[in-house]
C-alpha cells in the first residue's frame, strides 16, 4: 500500500505541475511477463512499468526535461545468480556464504532523466542527469564508459547519466563535446570526456580520450577496488557500395589493473524484399579466450556490468523480414567463438493498434557446461507491451 501511495501521490503532483507549468506530457505503461526453464522449473517473473516524459521549452533557448520510472514486480522476484552458474563455480561458495549472491527485485520510484539545456548559437550546454550515449555498434559499444548494452534487448532504452555537458558545432558537420561528471570532492576521479566528431563524404568519425574512477569486486570476498580508468578511443560509420558499415575501438588504461583494449566491425544491408541483415564481430582483450578460465569474478562481473563481455572473441547477427506493415519476423543470433556456444533470440514484433506494439522474444542456449552461454543460464521467453500515450 505505501509503494502505491506514492505512486498516486507523484503522478498527482507530476499532472498539477504540467497543468499549471504547460509542460508537454507523454509517456507509456510497459507490462512484461517473462517465462524461464531452469532445471526443469518453470519460473514466472512479471514486472509493470509505467514512465511520465515532462518537458517544456516554455523558457527562450532553453529545454527542460524529466522522466520519472515506476516499477512493479511480480512472481518469483529472488534469485539467487549461483542458481545458472556451473557445479564447478557454485560449489566453490560455501553454503553460509550463499544467500549474498541473491538479487531481489524490490518495487521502485526513480527519476531517469532530469535536465536543462540552453542553447544559443552553435553551444548547448546541458546540466543534470541526461541521455549520454557513444558509439556506433549495435550489440557493444566499447567507447561507451557510461552503458553496457543487453546483448539480448540492445535497443532498450539506457539509465540517464549526472553530468555537465557542453556542445560545440562550429559546422554542420563537425561537432566537439566535452562532458564533467563529478565524484563528490574527487577532482582527479571524476569523470571526463572530450569528443571531436566530424563528417567526411559518406562517413562520420569520432575521436575521443575519457577518464573516470572504475570499480572492480572480488566476489569472493566482495571487497571492491576502486581505481582511475583513462580511455582512448574512436569510432567511424557510412555507407560503401550500399552497405552499411561501421568500427568503433578503445584502449584502457588502468591505474592498477592489467590494461586492455576492444574493437568492433559490423556491416548491414537491406535487400529489395526487405530482408534486413546485419553482422558484428566484438573482441574484448580482458575477458577469457577459454571457458575453462571461467571463475566466479569473470561470471559475476559481467552479471553487473564491470565487464563488457564474458568470452574475448564474439559474433552478433540479425536477420528481421517485415511480413506486413504491423508484423516483423526475424532472430538474433549471439556466437561466443571463444568457446563455441550460442544464444538464439527469435523475436516477433507487432503493432496491435496505432500506439500499442507486442513484443515476443525467446532465448535459447547452446553450449557445453560452464560456457557464456549454456543451457544452465535458463530458457524461455519474454512477452512485452508497450503502450504510448
């Protein structure tokens, strides 16, 4: 009852300020139910997610924006993550040690985005929690220091980022960016980021050097070191011959980890029936060449996010056709070339009516015990409505 009281009390609030402000509303309810197979149970988990978009303009040269996030969650809302993990790993945990490797799934309340931006001439600068993304791949971005993709969802929408933002457009096009994300009084650890962008011919290219603090666990002891990352990196996309292509790299350098670097390729092609495909190749030099070298800091790091990916080397394809103007067909397909294993993400998408839209999508893992993805990871599959208002 208290979680819906401010749930009602918000949205009250949210409703009076656009009225009294005229502050443009819009939004969308986004019920899911996901289904998953693990060891032979079948494990239901539903969530209900409600987002209010407030912006206004109703100042000269300046945008005003904030999204506000409800979260409703239902069925089996604990898991505990040595549950997809091999034999081998979970029974290195002892068992007193067990229940500090559960997720819970608690109802929430929280504001993604809240931001102003004011223009003038060829500069903006945006103050506040904002929209930040980098990159030019589809699965991964390895230039991305603030997101990590979903491999499985890489479309979905990314968590706003605290910072200060200039932009710089000189010219159509050529762009610089230059983004100050502070640390509570840590000048040196703060996060920074400077970024040229510029167009030529059919292509645009980026360069950019970032420096942030980084935190590694040691999920044995979960003692975590914090450390400065720096970055250096680029990215390039446009079109040769009628296909698309696109490359995007990094190196880090850790203040006192091993230093490591990741690259991307992709292309992509529409053919005349509207068959659309597209393929990526993603190294990362820090994750494990061998599912063998699999321990439970590399399993539980890329469950959090403090590593990109599980396995060095892996391939990302897509294949959608367009059946009509409301049906798209198609699947994903995740190759782990380190360790030869392979997730299968068959997906169906269709609009129901103007502003609804049904999304279907499985997941299938194929692949030996231990690798990045077995058949111990669970399948089943996912069912989402979006609808805008």
């Amino acid at each position: 009852m208290r979680n819906w009281t401010k749930i009602i009390i918000a949205a009250l609030l949210l409703a009076a300020a656009a009225y009294a402000q005229k502050v443009d509303i819009h939004g969308y309810f986004e019920p899911q139910y996901s289904g998953i197979y693990l060891e032979d149970t079948y494990n239901q988990f539903q969530s209900n997610k409600l987002r209010i978009d407030l912006k206004s303009t109703a100042i000269a040269n300046t945008e005003f924006g904030a999204d506000v996030i409800f979260l409703l969650y239902h069925g089996k809302t604990d898991w505990n993550v040595l549950d997809f993990l091999s034999e081998t790993i979970a029974s290195s945990v002892p068992p007193e040690m067990r229940p500090y490797y559960q997720i819970t799934f608690d109802d929430t309340i929280y504001l993604d985005n809240v931001y102003a931006r004011m223009s003038l001439n060829r500069f903006a600068l945006t103050v506040g929690k904002q929209q930040i993304s980098l990159g030019t791949g589809y699965f991964a971005n390895p230039t991305d220091i603030f997101n990590t993709k979903d491999a499985f969802d890489p479309t979905y929408e990314q968590a706003g980022h605290n910072g200060l933002r200039v932009d710089f457009q000189p010219s159509p096009r050529l762009n610089f960016m230059a983004l100050y994300s502070p640390i509570a009084f840590d000048l040196e650890n703060s996060g920074k980021l400077l970024r040229a962008k510029v167009g030529l011919g059919h292509f645009d290219l980026s360069l950019l050097g970032a420096e942030t603090r980084h935190t590694f666990t040691d999920f044995y002891t979960f003692a975590q070191t914090e450390e400065r990352r720096r970055m250096i990196g680029g990215d390039v996309v446009g079109e040769l011959l009628g296909v698309g292509v696109w490359a995007e790299g990094a190196h880090n350098f850790f203040e006192n980890s091993e230093n490591g670097y990741e690259i991307l390729a992709g292309a992509d092609y529409t053919f005349e029936s509207g068959i659309y495909t597209m393929i990526e190749y993603h190294r990362n030099s820090l994750a494990e060449s061998d599912a063998e070298a699999y321990d439970l800091n590399d399993w539980m790091q890329f469950f959090v996010g403090e590593t990109k990916t599980l396995s060095s080397d892996q391939v990302y394809g897509l294949l959608q056709y367009p059946i009509s103007d409301m049906l798209t067909v198609g699947s994903s397909l995740i190759v782990s070339v380190s360790d030869r294993s392979v997730a299968v993400i068959p997906m169906i998408q269709y609009s129901l009516f103007q502003n609804i839209e049904l999304t279907l999508m499985g997941n299938i893992y194929i692949g030996d015990e231990g690798t990045a993805y077995n058949s111990s990871l669970g399948n089943g599959a996912m069912l989402r409505a979006s609808i805008y208002f």
